[in-house]
C-alpha cells in the first residue's frame, strides 16, 4: 500500500500487484475510470484494475465484483466502495466513491440538458441505440476475458458453466426477477461450493 514506486506504462503479467499509493491517486484513477465507461463501466473497470494499473488479479476483480453485484446498487459503485476500503478504510471508500460520481455527475447533467433538445431527431435516436450494442459487446468481452477464473473456481469448471447456463435461462428467457434468480440459483451456488471447500 505504501509503494511509491513510479507506475509503468505496460506493466508485464508477472509482476507484482500494487495498490494506491494515496487517497489522491485513488481518487483519480476511479475517476479517470468512470468518464471512460459511457455505456457500462464495468469493462473498463476491469481493464484499469486488473491489466492497465495492475491493483487487483482477476480472481480478486471478480470475486469482488460477485460480492457487489449481490449488494444493492449499482456494481461498479459498490466495487469502488468495496476496494477504497480495503485500501484505506472508511475514507478510501468515500474517496474511490467520489472519484466514480464527482465529474461523471457533471457530464451527465450536461448531456440530458442537451438530451431534452435533440431528443427528437432521428440522428440522435438512432446513435443512441448504435451506443447500446457497443455497450454489450464490452460486456460479452470482459465476460470472455475474465472466463479463465472459471477454472480455478471452487465448484469445478463444468458445475460453474452449468449455474451460469441457468441464470442466462432464468433472467434471459424466463425473465425472472433478479431477487429470485439470487436467492435461488445464488443459495445453490454457495451451498455447493461450500461442500466442496469442506476439509
């Protein structure tokens, strides 16, 4: 946590993990991560965190992201809360949180302003909905990049994709509401991988 070692550009894969300096270089690195995220932050989240800056492996990302998609609200914020307390406590937490909303509120506010204008004109409407299919494309990638986790999970690689089977068939064809799909699927989920943790 106190390496003040300058950061390299491209760090190598095997090189050691490094955490936030300061409050200060947390801050902005949440920051810089949310202005890049329009149409999903979680991708970027995953580049900044695990490949560019080198703070988390991916098994930590994504255990952190499971914890926070659990939690009420939206799983990027609650990642930040989750990490800036790790680093620095109550007041890393608010840090990475205000380094995820300060200028992203701004930029927000200023594009529904515009928004109210333009809402009509077809060229609008229809980059909006280009945007939404990019977006989804940088969720199916991350999903494709952290899949390698999969392996090492503790449930086993074939019972690990057959719970991920069943909640795309849960939320995706049978619509089931999101609590369901947690308490039921997700209480399974546990249960067998505790089993499989027991001595």
């Amino acid at each position: 946590m106190t390496d003040t070692s300058p950061l390299p550009k491209h760090p190598l894969p095997d090189e050691p993990l490094r955490g936030p300096a300061s409050l200060h270089e947390l801050f902005f690195a949440f920051n810089r991560l949310a202005l890049q995220g329009f149409g999903g932050v979680l991708p970027v989240a995953q580049r900044e965190l695990v490949e560019r800056l080198r703070w988390l492996t991916k098994d930590q990302f994504v255990e952190m992201l499971a914890v926070s998609q659990v939690l009420p609200g939206p799983n990027v914020v609650n990642l930040a809360l989750m990490y800036g307390d790790r680093c620095f406590g109550v007041r890393g937490a608010f840090t990475a949180l205000a380094g995820m909303l300060a200028a992203p509120l701004v930029v927000v506010l200023a594009l529904t302003a515009l928004y109210g204008q333009f809402a009509q004109v077809p060229s609008v409407t229809g980059a909006l909905r280009a945007m939404s299919a990019v977006a989804a494309g940088l969720i199916i990638s991350t999903a494709l990049k952290l899949l390698a986790t999969v392996k090492r999970n503790p449930m086993g690689l074939p019972t690990a994709l057959g719970f991920a089977a069943l909640t795309f068939i849960a939320t995706a064809l049978l619509h089931w509401p999101l609590v369901w799909v947690i308490f039921s699927l997700g209480a399974c989920a546990i249960a067998v991988a505790w089993r499989r943790l027991r001595p």
